[in-house]
C-alpha cells in the first residue's frame, strides 16, 4: 500500500523562516530545537527529521579502526563500584 501524501502550505517570511505545519510536526515528531534536513533536486526539496546517530556509530567516524570503548552499562558499573568501595564503612 502507498504512503498517504498530504498536502499543506507555509509562507516565508522577509527574514527567510518558515514555519513548519501542526501536521507535519506530529509526523515527524518534532519538538523546538529539532533539526531538519533540506534536500534540493533540481525543482523539488525534501524536507526530513535530522537521523539521531549512535554513539558507535559517533565513535566509528572520529576513531576509525579504533577499538570502541567499553559500553556505558560496564562504566557505570564500574563508578559504582569505585562509589561503594570508597565510602563504606562511613
């Protein structure tokens, strides 16, 4: 079955804004701060939801061919850890 396309409009303002329509703030979940993705092929643009990376995936393009660092579950377990060890017996 096809995507349903909707059609709604937005004007732009002398400052260049626009202001993104109720409808497609809740279709593409956006909340103030959210960033957007403007892709121009010749006449047409598409407008996207910015794709959230992981922190792997953060990792994979600044440290290329490092190892990752442990996970966060193992460091917060190991502060943990360190917390209880530091403060018993107070």
């Amino acid at each position: 079955m096809p995507a349903m396309v909707h059609k709604t409009q937005s004007r732009l303002t002398s400052q260049g804004q626009v202001s993104v329509p109720a409808a497609v703030r809740r279709l593409l979940q956006l909340t103030p701060g959210s960033v957007l993705v403007w892709t121009a092929d010749g006449e047409r643009v598409t407008v996207e939801r910015a794709r959230q990376h992981s922190t792997a995936e953060v990792h994979q393009a600044l440290f290329e061919g490092q190892a990752p660092a442990a996970p966060a579950v193992a460091t917060d377990e190991g502060i943990r850890r360190y917390m209880r060890r530091r403060h018993a017996g107070r």
